[in-house]
C-alpha cells in the first residue's frame, strides 16, 4: 500500500506541470485552477517568481 505523502515543492524556482503532484501544489498555493496554471506556464515561463508577479499584478489591475 502507497503511502499518502505530500512532497513540498515551495523551494523549487521553477514549476514543472507535467507533475501532477506540483502541479496540483503551485495550483493550491497560487490560488488557480490547474488549468489556469498551465496556460500561465505557457505564456510567462516556468520561473515561480514570475508567475507571482504576473499574478499579483491582475491583482492590482483589477481593485477599483
């Protein structure tokens, strides 16, 4: 039987989403839906901290 264990990714720099496990991870932690996850990947790169960024900006685009 599998142990249930959760591996903590929030020291990577990079997000890898072909991991479901990270991928579902950087999902949580970030506040987004896998999906939306890939296609930021896709769009701005792998780099956590630029996801951050980019995220955190639509944030603050978007409070009236």
């Amino acid at each position: 039987m599998k142990a249930n264990t959760q591996v903590d990714f929030s020291q990577s720099k990079n997000i890898n989403i072909a991991n479901n496990a990270e991928l579902n991870f950087w999902s949580k932690s970030l506040g987004i839906t896998n999906e939306t996850l890939v296609m930021l990947v896709h769009e701005i790169g792998t780099d956590v901290e630029d996801v951050k960024y980019y995220l955190q900006r639509i944030k603050l685009l978007n409070v009236r």
